[in-house]
C-alpha cells in the first residue's frame, strides 16, 4: 500500500523531469531555423526539440501557444504546412510566453532573431513583445525591457520583424515571445523562425563566397557608403533597421558599392544587413546615425 502510494507521488514528478530533459537543446550552431514542421497534431507538447511555453491566465476559456496546421479552409502557414498561434483569452488579456531553445551567447557577438507574424482577421489587433533572458521563465524575463514590441499587429498577411541582440556576456539566453492581446481578440501566428550570429566589428567575411563588407564613416550625419570586394556575388541588398526591428531603409545594388543617406532617419542606433542573392546573411554591422 505504501509503495503504491509513493509511486504514485514520485511517478508524475518523474515524468515531468523526462520530459524536461527530452525537450533539451542548446543552439550552438547557426543559422537555427524552425518553421514548426515535423509536428503531430496541434498540442503544445509537440513543440519542436527545446521550445517550450508557460501560460499565466488564470481562466479556464484560455489557449495557449499551440502549434497549427493548414487546413481545407484556412492557410495557416506562411510555408509548408504549420506554424504556431495563440488565440485571445475569452475573458482576459492574454499572458502568453513562448520560449526558444538555449543559445550559446558569446559577449560581443551580435544575434539576430527574426521570426514572421500574421493575424489573419482584418478586425483582430493583437499584442506582441520580444525578450531575452538567461532563463524561460516569464518572472525573470518579463523584468527586463523588450527588444521588440508592437501593440497594434493587423497584418493579415505574414510581415518579417527583426530583433538584434548584442551579447553582453557569455552565457546561455533564451528568447520569449509573449503574447498580451486584450480579451475577445482574435488569433496571432508565428513562422519561420530563424537565429544567426555574427561578431560585433564591421566587416565580416562569410567563408562561402569571401565578400567581405566595409560601412563608413561610422558614425555618419549625411550617409553611409557600404562597399564590398566581390563581383562574384553579383546581386546585394541592403536593409537597415532600429533596435526596435523595424525596417527603415531597403535597397539593393550590383556593382561594389552603395549609398545610404541617412539624414532623414532619427538620430539613434541601427543595425545594417547586407544579403546575397539568394537571401544569406553576409554582414551585419551596427551603426550610430546623427552622432
């Protein structure tokens, strides 16, 4: 009997740490993509390997992140067959955190989130911020300021957002995606996510095609000038963005050089993104505009 008691106590604690441990992983790898593929269902223990979640309301009409698939009706997706979506609380704002992996930090390092989000319903205005933190709990997370925020997502089209992230120490940190949309909103939707990581100088050289990308004068009060070595790579494009994610110049050129003015942007911090022709990353250098 007493045996049967004590297992019966020790046995959920122990299927709770299995599955903890099962649903471990460290990104030390880039770029990381997931598009929410592979999955069975739609529950939120389906997660891809070392995604995980906490659901803070307290009413019982409430969904938390779950993972999505297409349907006869409905293109849920932005590719292939899945995505991951919260619908509103029926009775209260939503408090709804999403976690991605651990990723192994380095200081100095800059990493780049970026992830792409659709509403759906014209009549939906959904709520969404970004954190970072060195763990995926909401209580430590929260505390600190969001990288990335909108209170007013109504796209009812997938749209891209960017989050960049300069390390401050080693160490392993977690992103959080939460979701607070005031209650009787609609549904939020997220795809693609992928993470890359760069170093902090101007200049990096991806070993694939040895473009190598030099941005001055930095800082700069009238444009930036970003040169590259190789003709090889015969397409770039350039995109500048806040430290909010939002894309505030996009362009593209074929020769070995271009030309940003940026005397008509906020004085402030940005982050420039230099792509080759089939989309990869080749550089990404943070910029100071009006200084």
């Amino acid at each position: 009997m007493l045996i049967n008691k004590i297992a019966k106590a020790v046995l959920p604690l122990l299927l709770t740490m299995v599955c903890f441990n099962a649903n471990a992983q460290i990104i030390d790898s880039f770029p990381y993509f997931t598009g929410f593929e592979g999955t069975t269902g739609t529950l939120h223990e389906n997660y891809p390997e070392g995604w995980t979640s906490e659901d803070l309301n307290t009413n019982s009409f409430n969904s938390s992140w779950e993972i999505i698939k297409n349907s006869n009706t409905s293109q849920n997706a932005r590719t292939d067959s899945s995505a991951i979506n919260v619908f509103s609380n029926m009775a209260e704002d939503n408090d709804d955190w999403l976690f991605t992996p651990g990723i192994q930090m380095v200081e100095g390092a800059t990493y780049t989130l970026t992830f792409w989000y659709n509403t759906i319903d014209f009549s939906s205005s959904e709520k969404l911020k970004v954190h970072v933190g060195g763990e995926a709990v909401s209580a430590t997370m929260g505390a600190s300021s969001a990288l990335w925020s909108n209170e007013q997502l109504d796209n009812t089209t997938y749209q891209e957002a960017v989050v960049v992230y300069e390390a401050d120490s080693n160490g392993i940190f977690y992103f959080g995606f939460h979701a607070y949309s005031s209650a009787l909103s609609y549904v939020l939707l997220i795809d693609d996510i992928t993470i890359e990581e760069t170093g902090n100088t101007i200049g990096i050289e991806n070993e694939a095609d040895g473009l190598e990308v030099e941005v001055y004068p930095n800082p700069s009060v009238k444009k930036l000038n970003v040169r590259t070595n190789n003709l090889k790579v015969r397409k770039k494009m350039v995109k500048l963005f806040d430290v909010r994610g939002e894309l505030v110049y996009q362009g593209s050129f074929k020769g070995v050089s271009h030309e940003i003015f940026v005397n008509q942007i906020p004085h402030g911090t940005y982050y420039l993104h230099v792509f080759g022709e089939k989309g990869e990353v080749h550089d990404i250098s943070k910029v100071q505009v009006g200084f």
